[in-house]
C-alpha cells in the first residue's frame, strides 16, 4: 500500500472552502483511490489546529487527529527523532 503524507497546507487546503488550493485538494485527494495510506504527524497537527483556531473548520483538526490515530496513521515523533532530525 502506498502511503501519502498529509502537509500543513495541504490539510488547510482541504479544509477551508475559501482557499486558492480548495478545489485542487479535493481534486488530489479523490484521484488517490481507496488503496492508499494517508499519514502525517503530530507537529503537522499541531500547525494546523493554530491555523484554524479561529476558523470554522477547527473541529476537523481535532477528528482528523482521532481518525489518524485510530488507524495507526499519526506519527508521534520521539526525542531521538527530533534529534536525529536536527
């Protein structure tokens, strides 16, 4: 299964009706078919519920969170990770 990582602007992209990429992230999202692995992690997250604080989308932060979750999908990175990161 191929897994697709979801970015901070894209996620936003999907989310808010009035942004310039709104059309084109559904798009994407659509011609990816049901036989792909959507993931991303808890800093991308944590972007985007800043992002959409005060937006009327800000509740999607939080069920895409649990649904990521949920499928074992949300990358939780570690100390190590952010070190060998850096």
């Amino acid at each position: 299964m191929k897994k697709i990582f979801l970015d901070t602007v894209g996620l936003l992209a999907l989310w808010d009706s009035g942004d310039q990429w709104h059309g084109n992230a559904l798009l994407a999202l659509d011609a990816l078919g049901p036989h792909v692995m959507t993931i991303s992690t808890s800093f991308v997250l944590l972007e985007c519920g800043n992002a959409a604080s005060r937006r009327a989308f800000r509740n999607l932060v939080n069920d895409t969170r649990r649904q990521l979750e949920a499928g074992d999908k949300l990358i939780v990175p570690d100390n190590d990770d952010w070190a060998q990161a850096w």
